[in-house]
C-alpha cells in the first residue's frame, strides 16, 4: 500500500488566482490543428506547461512539457531520475540538518559532536570483544545462544526485533542488509585478517543469495509484515516445534525475556530459522561476525577508515542519517519527534485531519449515488469508511518512554551501540499495546515521520499519513486550494482512503477481518469494473513499446481513480462559491495541479526497469491514464478527440 511522492516545490509561491491570467502562456509552436486546440488562458503552472502539445494527446506532456525539458535528468554519478520523491527527502534532511545543528535533538546534536572525536582504538576493542565472544563459541548450542544475545541488542541475527505493535511480530534482517561492500573497509585494522575478512563477506554473501533465491510472490509476503489480529496466525510455536532438538527461537525468548508464543510469524520467516539451523559452528561464526560487522562498520570512525572522508558536514550528518533511517536504532524516533515539533507549521496537522473528514464524506456521499451496487453492500461499504481510523503526522500523546534516552558515551559508535540497545527494550515493552498511539507511533512512526509517505492498513482499517506530507510540496499552505486538494487530498488522502476499497482492501470489513461483505452479483460488478481498468492500464505504454502491466497495478490504479473523483468532489463542494466560466477556471486548475503532483523526470533506462516491478504504474500514467476517464476532464478542456480520447461508454468508473 505504499505510495511514494514525487512532487517538487510548488513554482507561482503566493500568486492569486485573479492576477495570474496575464498571458503568460507562450506557445512554443502552433496546435497541430485547429479541432485539437487547447483551451487558452493562464494557469499558476503556466511556466511548466507545453502549449504545443494538445491536452487530448498528452495531458501529462501538455502540463509539464516545459518543466521536463528544463529538468533534464543529471548524467553524473548515476543519477537515473530527478523528482520531488528527491526534493521531499531533500527537503526533510535539511529540516533534520537543522534540528541537529540547533541541538534540537540532543542525541543526534551528540552523536555529531561525539563523530569528530571517535576513538578507533576504544571502537575497535567494543567491537572486537563481540568478534571475540564468536571466535570462543565451542558448540553450535553456545553460539546459537551468542546469535540470540546479538538479537537482543539490536543486531538482525538473523531476526530483528521491531516494535510493529500492530503486527505483533518478529522481523528477519532482511531490510538491514544492504549492500554493503565489506571487503572496502579495512577490517584487518581491527584486527581482522584480511583472509578471514573475505571469508565473512563471501557468508554473507551465501546468506543474501539465500533470502533472495526465495520467489519473489513469497519473499514479498515476507516482508508484506501483515499479521491480522482477527484471525487465527501461526505463532511462533509452530517453529519451535518444526525446529526440535535445537530450539533456537526458545532460546531467542528467554533471552529477549519475551513470550514468543505471542508473537505471528509465516511460514516463510520460520523457514529462515530452518536453514539456519542447518549451518555449522564455523558457518554459523562466520554469518554472525558478518551480521555483526554489518551494522557497525558504518558507525565507526570513518576517516580513519579511509570512507566518505571528502564529503565534510555531509559526510557527518549521514553518519547521523544513517543511524536515523536504522529503523532499530531509535534514533528515527527521537529525530521524527524533533521534527514534528520543530518542521512542521502549527496547524497543518489540523487542516490536514479536516480534509480527512471532508472527504470522507464525500467519499460516502459518492457511494450513496453508485449504480452498479445494492443497498445492502452500500451500506457495508459506509460503515467500513465510518470506521476508518485516521493516524495524521504523529500520536496525539507523546509518550516519553518510547524515545531512547541520551546516555553519556565517548564515541559516537558507543552512543549508536546504546541506542540499539534501549531499542530493543523499547520495542519489547510495546509488544502486545494496542492503543491508537502505540500503533501510530510503533508500526508507522518508527521509520521516520521525515520520510515521504503514506499507508492503508487492512487490517486495522486505517490511513497513516507520515508527518512530511503536512509541508510543501505536499500541502503548500502558500498555493491555492485546488492544488491542496489535488495533491494532499487527490494523491495522498484520497488515494489512501480508496485502498480500503480496491482489490486487497474491499475483502476486509470494518473492523479488519478478512470477510467477504459483498453481495454475490455486487462483487461481480466490481469485478468487472475490475477488468476494464486493467484493460484500459494494459494498452497504454510508459515510454515507446513498453506497456504497462494492468493486473500489478491494478490496486494502485483504483485509488488513484478514486482519489481524483473524491478530492474533486469534495473541492468543489467545499472550496469554490463561483459559477460559469471563472468555476471552470478553478476545476481546470484543479486536474492541472494533479498533473503537478506528478511532475518527475527520469531516464528511460530507469522506467523501463523499474515499472517492471512496481506495483505503481508510472508518473505519465497516473496521471494520463486517471484524467481521461472521468467526464469532467473532457468537458473542462473541451476534449472530443485525442490520442487520450476513450468513449463515454468505456469510461470505467469505480469509486
Ligand atoms: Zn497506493
């Protein structure tokens, strides 16, 4: 359900909808013909559009043609794409720069200040004596045992211990390892030789090519970290009993002091214990010391390991953007309090949860009115968008004990080593809270509230809207409405209120259980509906000959759908008191700031690879593919014709 934003600043800043027809507009070639001619007037994105290309053709291109040519994609270093999923994370690292330089957040503040006297000799023997306790392991039991203890602080051994209250779960490291190069650090200065460094990256090499040889559909439900509280899980019993004779996850409880029979995991996480325990004492010494090197070479003295040492204060405040985004460091926790506090303008919070409900009832205001549903599902449907929760920016109730506390260190690599530690103390305390705070703070706050996102939770109903889309460019307080509604309530709030009804989300109730709702000849409906969207998806191509795959993107495609219709509703209910010629003005800029919204630009290289997968369908087509089937975008920008053009009777309509 995830949804990434790619949005750049907002151009016009304060300019009134009034002022800013001035002829801006300055086509650079004539219209193709005259039956494929544009609607001519200014519009607050006027600089990004291009007015040679008809709207009926190429929304997208028509909307951002100027901007794309300006914003080439850089060659350097790289670079495969520009767009605002960089400028928001840009924009939050610079918030985050700051709230560290103002010592705002006194931990990071410390870890900085503590970075440019780091001891390699003092780092070197804390890390050593955990290489040391592996090398002194003499039985498989005992080192199973040190595997656990290396859990409990905070190392992905091979699990990882996070506080995903909701899911009540266990996660193995997977998304801790990364890929890093071991083999660049120069590990025999930590009294490593250099023949048995090479042996440890080639274990954890053996180990990644282990979880990656999983199919992709099981190692995605892996990591899908979806744990329903309404029905019957596997817990983690089940292992212990499939694993007997070596109880490796008994001994991960009574270290961890935790009930792990409380705790859901799936087959495929358990499966990873299976293969663990199959390795030998020397294999499993040699996966532990890399679990272990791993996590930590980051934080230590960098320079003189000869790493990022020409990247001056950025080079130091990635080491604090490292130890942030280490989801189980907690130090994403304390900087995303900091930043709620301190980057975000009072009040947005408060308007943002009042578009919530504004669209919320236009959202059921649109159900009342649906042709292609009984009463009775109707009803299903209004009583699970009444019963969906809203986790808007960050909990209500800050509680003190979930952020790590400053403890004096003399290193920066000994204060991250602490943070994992409380971490871990931390997340077993939440295991098992299931206030709306806990949850909040536990399975969305926990990976930043700076990063640029939002969720549905299925299982819980709810919408979590993380704090870096209550700013610009997400929700630009200096822009107009129609692009707020557009933008936070189209694309964000809207987007995520119609998961709870797409493919995935219309087969859980209310209150989260998987439950078929339906009416038989209903479901049929919305399946059909279904397939004509995946149809409409499968014939449009995101760069030449390269189509877009219907069926992956299909839930994606029927929030954006529902997002646009719902925002737009809801905006023109709520915002414009106008009439004629100046409403439609209004309703134009609207669906041009939904085109702004999506204004990226990448190599093709890059799209081609990278749709492949993706379960969102490209920019251009979330953006061209949406428009051209809802009735207004016609009659606004006067389209009969087009390369876009669909028939009113094919135009598929869902929520
Ligand atoms: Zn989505």
């Amino acid at each position: 359900m995830k949804k990434n934003y790619l949005w750049m600043l907002a151009l016009c800043g304060t300019l009134a909808f009034t002022s800013c027809i001035d002829n801006a507009d300055n086509p650079s070639g004539p219209p193709e013909s005259t039956s494929h001619k544009n609607i001519e007037e200014a519009s607050v994105f006027s600089k990004d559009m291009d007015l040679s290309v008809y709207a009926g053709d190429n929304f997208y291109q028509y909307m951002l043609g100027q901007w794309l040519k300006d914003n080439p994609v850089p060659t350097k270093d790289g670079d495969l794409l520009i767009g605002t999923i960089i400028t928001q994370n840009q924009n939050a690292t610079k918030a985050l720069a700051e709230i560290t330089a103002k010592g705002q957040n006194l931990i990071a503040f410390t870890l900085l200040s503590l970075y440019d006297h780091d001891d390699l000799q003092s780092d070197s023997t804390l890390l050593m004596s955990k290489i040391k306790q592996i090398d002194e392991a003499g039985t498989k039991e005992a080192m199973l045992q040190l595997m656990a203890e290396f859990v409990k602080q905070g190392y992905p051994c091979p699990f990882v211990i996070l506080p995903e209250v909701l899911m009540r779960k266990v996660y193995p490291g997977i998304e801790m390892l990364r890929e890093y190069n071991l083999t660049s650090l120069k590990v025999e200065r930590m009294g490593i030789p250099d023949k048995e460094a090479i042996s440890i990256v080639e274990a954890g090499d053996k180990w990644q090519a282990y979880v990656k040889s999983k199919p992709p559909k099981k190692q995605e439900k892996m990591l899908s970290h979806h744990y329903n509280p309404h029905e019957g899980v596997m817990l983690i019993n089940t292992a212990r009993r499939r694993s007997a004779g070596t109880d490796w996850i008994g001994t991960l409880g009574k270290t961890l002091d935790m009930d792990l029979s409380a705790i859901a995991a799936d087959e495929d996480e358990m499966s990873m214990v299976d293969h663990l325990m199959t390795y030998n004492l020397d294999s499993l010494k040699l996966l532990a010391k890399y679990f272990i090197l791993n996590r930590d070479y980051k934080y230590l003295p960098l320079k003189e390991l000869d790493i990022n040492t020409d990247e001056g204060s950025e080079g130091l405040f990635e080491y604090i953007y490292n130890a942030a985004t280490d989801q189980s460091s907690g130090l994403a926790t304390s900087l995303s309090h900091s930043y709620t506090q301190h980057a975000i303008p009072e009040g947005n919070k408060a308007e943002a949860t009042a578009m919530f409900e504004e669209l919320r009832a236009a959202f059921r205001n649109r159900i009342g009115k649906y042709d292609w549903m009984t009463d009775v599902t109707k009803a299903k449907a209004m009583e699970k968008l009444d019963a969906m929760k809203y986790y808007c920016g960050w909990p209500d109730n800050w509680h003190a004990e979930w952020e790590a506390k400053l403890v004096a260190e003399e290193t920066s690599y000994r204060l991250v080593c602490n943070l994992f530690n409380q971490y871990v103390d931390i997340t077993r305390s939440m295991i098992g809270q299931t206030s709306d705070d806990a949850i909040f703070y536990a399975d969305w706050m926990s990976m930043g509230a700076y990063v640029a996102n939002a969720f549905y939770s299925p299982e819980n109903n709810s919408i979590a809207l993380l704090a870096s889309n209550l700013v610009s460019p997400i929700y630009d307080k200096t822009m107009p409405s129609y692009y707020n509604y557009a933008v936070l309530g189209a694309q964000t709030i809207g987007h995520e209120m119609t998961h709870g009804f797409d493919n995935t989300g219309s087969k859980y109730n209310a209150i989260g259980k998987k439950e078929n709702w339906w009416t038989p000849q209903d479901e049929q409906n919305f399946e059909s509906r279904q397939k004509l969207l995946i149809d409409h998806f499968n014939k449009l191509q995101y760069v030449p000959n390269v189509y877009c795959d219907g069926k992956q993107t299909l839930g994606e495609n029927i929030a954006d759908l529902g997002g646009i219709e719902i925002a737009y509703e809801s905006y023109m209910k709520n915002k414009v008191t106008a009439s004629g010629g100046e409403r439609d003005y209004l309703a134009r800029e609207f669906y041009r700031s939904f085109a702004e919204g999506w204004k990226f630009n990448m190599t093709t290289e890059y799209a081609v690879e990278n749709f492949k997968t993706d379960e969102h369908a490209a920019p251009i087509l979330r953006v061209n593919g949406i428009v051209n089937l809802t009735n207004e975008w016609y009659r606004l920008f006067s389209i009969s014709d087009g390369a876009m053009y669909v028939a009113p009777d094919k135009r598929v309509s869902i929520w």
